[in-house]
C-alpha cells in the first residue's frame, strides 16, 4: 500500500527542504575564502563570519615569534581572499668597536639593523656590506671604524745627480764636481686609521725648509792614453782593488798553467778572455778565476811569493782594450 500524501504535508516538506537550502546557501555564502603564506609555504582556508587576522592564524596552528612580522596586523577584520603574510625574524650580528651585538629581526636593511644593534656610525666608518641590501638569516655585519689624524713630520728632500763630460778623464771614470746634499721638508701627513690599525698614509701639504744641493758628476771620454813609449786604445777604465798570486801548481780555469802576464778576474765583471792594461803591472790577459775574487776585484800573477808580498793589495787604474 503506498503512501499518500496530503497537500499539507506536501507544503510542510518543500517549506523545510527551502530552508535547508537556505541556510546551507546562507553558510558557504559567509565563508571567506583566506590565503596565508608563512615560512614560504601558501596554505588556503577559509573563515567564516567576520573573523580577525589573529583567528585565521589561531585556527591554523600558526603561532607568532616575539619579533614576527605579520601582515596586515593581528586585529585587522578578513574579509574575501584577504592575503596573510607571516614573515619570520631572524638573528644577524653586527660586529663593531671589537663586539658581537646580535639581532632579532625580519629582513630589513643593513643600515637598519646596525641601528637596531645600538651602533652609531660615523661619518669615515664603512660597512662592508652594501647598506641598502636586505638581510638574511645568520648574516654578520661588520663595522669597521675609520679614524684620520694629521701629524706633522720632516722628511729629507733626495738630492738629484746631474751629469757632465770631461775630455780630461778616462771613459769609464768619473769625478764628483760638486757633492750632493739633502734637503729637508715640513709635510702635514694625513693618517688614516681601520680599527685602529694605521692603513694609510697620505701628504696633504709640504713646506720645503732646506733645499737639496744637487751632486755633479764629470764622466770621462778619453779611449786613448799614452804610458812612456806605450799608446794604446781601451774600451773603458775603472779602477780595481788588486791582490797578488803565485804558482799553485793547478791550471787557470782557461786551462793552461799560468804566468806573468795573467789574471784572476770575476768573469762577471770582466769575461775571461778580455785583454787588459794594469797601471804599476802592464798589459795582461784574464785567464782564472778565484773564490775570493768577486766583484770590483782581480789577482796578477806573479813569480814569487816574495813580489806577492811587495804587491800587497793595492788600487789601480785597469784599462780594458777590448
């Protein structure tokens, strides 16, 4: 047997279907649909009536750092597809005057965080980090100070060599004319100070007090001189400290034995091989060498030990012919 509904009972059914569907419209109708983005992560909900910032966080287990940014604020009323944004702070350190000075903060500039860190800059002092870039977390900020000071400080003024030639003297030789002479300068010196630690040192002004005495120098051309009956051509003079040497009983290290008429030179300084004139012991070849005879030097060879003896060790004028 069916069942039969009366009219009544009809309109009593549709009237409490209509409202359900009223209320059930009525609800999704005040829910608003809310983002939140925290920690980079974007998490989508919704809230329903007129709930606040601080309800949408509250429901979503999202709880707040002292120092945590939060946009818009905590009270602010949601309304549809309202944005949150949770922004973390985080810890840098400014490193200044030998301290660590920690801070606490969401991403701000780094001129912003030193102030926040208590630390004043001065004009000079740098920062090695750009300061208008954003911090990160862990990030260490450094001061450093910069500090100038002016010191007045003499100085000596080097003297300059000027030179000349003299048709009276050997090629090779020269004649101090006039002898040099510093000079001395009052300079206003500019120090600059990293930390304390002097990097810089500049001159902002000079006075000259006592000015250099310039040094002249006569250089030789002569290539030709005449000893007694002897004339001959040489390339350049100089003069030598010579010492004496006699036999050994070992070659020259151009390999023969030697003789009168050999010396020991620095093949440095004269290459083994070039013919020489020695005032007070004539013409001569360089053809050994020695261990103490480097540099300026040279050794003659002679007979005896006894003119070694008489020779001693003496200056002389050596011509090199070629």
């Amino acid at each position: 047997m069916g069942i039969v509904w009366s009219k009544k009972s009809t309109y009593l059914i549709a009237a409490v279907l209509g409202g359900l569907l009223l209320l059930v419209s009525l609800f999704f109708a005040l829910q608003k649909p809310v983002t939140v983005e925290v920690d980079g992560k974007v998490i989508k909900t919704c809230v329903f009536f007129s709930g606040t910032v601080a309800d949408v966080l509250q429901k979503k287990g999202i709880v707040l750092g002292d120092k945590d940014k939060v946009e818009p604020g905590l009270n602010t009323r949601v309304q549809k597809n309202t944005r949150i944004v949770v922004t973390r702070a985080f810890k840098v350190v400014v490193i200044a005057d030998g301290e660590r000075k920690e801070v606490i903060t969401t991403p701000v500039t780094i001129s912003k965080a030193i102030e926040l860190a208590g630390v004043k800059l001065g004009d000079k002092d740098i920062v090695k980090t750009n300061p208008t870039q954003y911090t990160v977390p862990g990030q260490e900020i450094e001061v450093i100070r910069v500090t100038e000071k002016e010191v007045e400080v003499k100085e000596p003024i080097p003297f300059t060599v000027e030179r000349t030639y003299d048709n009276t003297l050997e090629k090779g030789l020269t004649k101090t004319l006039v002898k040099g002479q510093e000079g001395l300068a009052l300079n206003i010196v500019r120090i600059t100070y990293h930390n304390g630690e002097e990097v810089k040192r500049e001159v902002i002004d000079s006075k000259i007090l006592v000015p250099p005495k310039n040094k002249v120098v006569a250089l030789g051309t002569i290539t030709s001189v005449s000893r007694g009956s002897l004339r001959f051509d040489f390339r350049e003079a100089r003069y030598m400290q010579a010492s004496a040497y006699t036999y050994t009983g070992r070659r020259t290290a151009t390999g023969k034995y030697p003789e009168v008429g050999m010396v020991a030179v620095d093949p440095a300084v004269i290459p083994l091989g070039t013919r020489l004139y020695i005032e007070g012991y004539g013409y001569a070849v360089a053809a050994d060498t020695g261990g103490a005879v480097k540099g300026n030097k040279l050794d003659v060879f002679m007979e005896t030990r006894e003119q070694c003896l008489n020779w001693g060790r003496r200056t002389v004028k050596v011509y090199i012919l070629d």
